[in-house]
C-alpha cells in the first residue's frame, strides 16, 4: 500500500534538511539552526492566531530549545564579551519565549523573531574567508 502524497512530502523534507546538514560547514550549521529558531517562533505565532494553544506551545518549545543550543555552544573563552552578551540575549529571547507561551503574547513573539533575525542577519554577513574552518588532516 502507497502513503499519502503528505507523507511523501514529508520524507521528501526530512531529505532535504538532512542533507543540507550533512553537507554543511559549521557555520552554515549554526546559520541552519537561526532558520530553524526563526521558523519555529513564526509557526507559532500562526498557531497562536488560529487558536491552537498546543501547537503554539510546541513550536515555541522547540524554539527555545534551538536558541538554548545556540546558546551552550558559545564558546566564552574565545569569544569574550561577545560571548556574553550573547549569551545573555539569548537567555532574554528564551524568556521572553516563556512569557508569549505563557499569555498568548503576540508582542513577545514578534520580538524575539526580530532579535534572532538580527543575530542570524550579523552571522549571515560575515564574509567567507573570515569563517572558521576546521582543521584539514592527512597528506
């Protein structure tokens, strides 16, 4: 028996992202894990309009979970106050998550959108012979 066309597409996505991360440097996984935070907090913003509170709470789940990744992968030896600054805004995007989940507040999500629309816009602009590159080994 076939599966639905939905299923179909379904894996069909799951492909693709498992591509896009496998062929991925770090700092295209990093810029991976910005759309995914980005993308997490619009659907709930939509989920919240259509009145799906478990929905909404999911996404938005998810969308801290994404950012608390981000954020534990700071390395604030090497990165200093920007680390920390970070890492403190992050810890803001994630409450301020918390407190849209909590009251159904448009205005929090719409904020943390736009701040980690900032982040991701900053990490998106550095230039490419500036991103760190792994070590290459061998011959």
């Amino acid at each position: 028996m076939y599966g639905s066309s939905r299923n179909y597409a379904e894996q069909y996505r799951k492909v693709g992202v498992s591509t896009k991360v496998v062929d991925a440097d770090p700092h295209k996984l990093v810029a991976l894990l910005f759309e995914g935070a980005g993308e997490r907090i619009r659907r709930a913003e939509a989920f919240l309009a259509q009145g799906d509170q478990a929905m909404k709470g999911t996404a938005i789940g998810e969308a801290c979970a994404i950012i608390g990744h981000l954020n534990g992968s700071l390395d604030h030896e090497a990165g200093g106050e920007i680390a920390g600054n970070l890492s403190a805004l992050y810890d803001y995007v994630i409450q301020r998550l918390t407190e849209a989940n909590l009251n159904n507040d448009v205005a929090a999500l719409q904020e943390s959108l736009s701040l980690m629309g900032e982040i991701e816009s900053a990490w998106n602009a550095i230039p490419p012979d500036q991103r760190q590159r792994p070590a290459v080994t061998g011959a």
